[in-house]
C-alpha cells in the first residue's frame, strides 16, 4: 500500500479528486480538500472509500502502522554503525501511550547531558502523528536505507560528525536491536522514582504483547550519569535544560 502524507492526491467517487491537508495516523482520520482553496472536510480512512488519484484504494489498519517511528530509527542508527558512523546515538523518550514523546539524533562526543541540536535531527509526536516523516527529505514508511541515504544528502557535514569507532556503544546498540526490533524501541525516561534495573521497552505498534524477553542493560556511560538513583526520569531533566526554543516539550 503506497504511504499518505500531506500533499497526497486522491479520489473519492462522489466528490472527485483532492489533496489530503494533514493526516492523523492514531485514529484513521484525514483532512482533504475538493476544489475549495478554504474548506477542508474530515474523512474516515476505513470507511469513506479514499483511494489514491491511480485508483488503488487507501486501506487503513490493513497493516497496522506504526504510531511512533522509534524501530525505523533505531535500523537506521544500526545500519550507519555497520557503515563505520559509530559516533551516532539515539537519545528517545517515547510514552506507553504513543502521544506523547521525543526523538533525537546526535553525533560527535557520545555526551547524554550536552547533546548538540542540529535543524532535522529531532522530532516529537505532536508533530509525527500529523505528517508521519523524520524531517530530513524523507518520505512516510522510508526504509533505513532510505533514512540514511536522505539523511546524508540533507546535512553531510552533520552525518561527517559521526565517523569513527565507538565499539562499546555500537555494540550495545547492536545487542538492543537484536532483541527488539522491528516491534519494541527501548526508551530513555521512565514515570519517575527509582532508576529502573533494565531499559523500559515501549511496543511501537498497536495491539503488540508487553516484551516478555530478557532484561537489557542502560546503555555505556549512562548509570554514572546519575548519583541519585531516586531523583525524577532523567529524559524530563534533560529536555527542560537543552531543548531548542523553538521545539515544544511534550
């Protein structure tokens, strides 16, 4: 099924063709235009009968999609590793809900507290869950080879920033992966209290069994970023100090 996005044409019997104006992947819904340049009707993608300008129906939930893109981030971050970007991290805090959460990627010094902020590199749900792509060029349900490949031609001298051997990580990383993918993504938050013994791990799609399998570790570095173990989830802190001005903290 091809993906749908903002900007995608398509075609309803009754009211002819459209463009959809945004999207939410949560509850199936679309807003389209059909001929006015000021209204916008709000359309049922399992039961209006959308389908796009070659025909081909729009069939929501056939496959359930993912309502977070932690996994997709997570191939990708492994795939730039095995191509010797192993200075590239993953800092996620996504929520069991799925509304609420951030991502971001950086690279350089594998430094949680000063990570540096680079425009396309970071994303939350409030925006994903309306125009379901990264922000760097990519397009909606792009494979990891395809996130890399967009990635590097949108900021080269950002991916360059990541060259060079970073074992330990890449090899936690690598371990993560293994045990997750392609339907859990571990987080690096959690509700408060004391630090959890392993990495919570959060279902990426609807209607996904709780993980049930081993424990995973903290990534390298990360217990002894924290003498307290009771203060509140570190990924909060850490937002409220060093979130860009302009990204909304959700």
């Amino acid at each position: 099924m091809k993906p749908i996005a903002p900007g995608t044409v398509i075609f309803h019997r009754y009211r002819g063709y459209g463009v959809i104006t945004s999207v939410n992947l949560l509850t199936g819904w679309v807003a389209a235009r059909f001929g006015s340049e000021v209204r916008t009707l709000d359309m049922n993608l399992s039961s209006d009968e959308l389908q796009h300008a070659d025909g081909e129906p729009i069939l929501f939930r056939r496959a359930p999609p993912e309502r977070m893109p932690h996994a997709r981030l997570m191939a990708l971050v492994r795939e730039l590793h095995r191509a010797g970007y192993q200075r590239l991290y993953l800092y996620n805090w996504p929520k069991p809900s799925g509304l609420h959460w951030r991502w971001h990627l950086f690279c350089g010094r594998r430094n949680w507290m000063e990570r540096p902020w680079r425009e396309g590199w970071y994303g939350s749900g409030a925006d994903y869950n309306f125009n379901p792509i990264l922000g760097w060029g990519d397009q909606p349900g792009a494979s990891a080879a395809e996130l890399a490949s967009a990635l590097a031609q949108f900021d080269p001298p950002g991916l360059a920033q990541a060259l060079g051997r970073d074992e330990d990580h890449s090899n936690w990383f690598a371990a993560i992966c293994e045990a997750l993918l392609p339907d859990y993504a571990f987080s690096l938050g959690w509700s408060g209290g004391t630090l959890p013994q392993s990495l919570p791990v959060i279902a990426v799609r609807s209607n996904v069994a709780p993980y049930s399998g081993p424990p995973l570790p903290w990534p390298p570095g990360w217990n002894g970023l924290w003498h307290d173990t009771t203060l509140a989830a570190p990924a909060a802190r850490l937002n409220k100090l060093i979130l860009p001005n302009d990204a909304d903290d959700d």
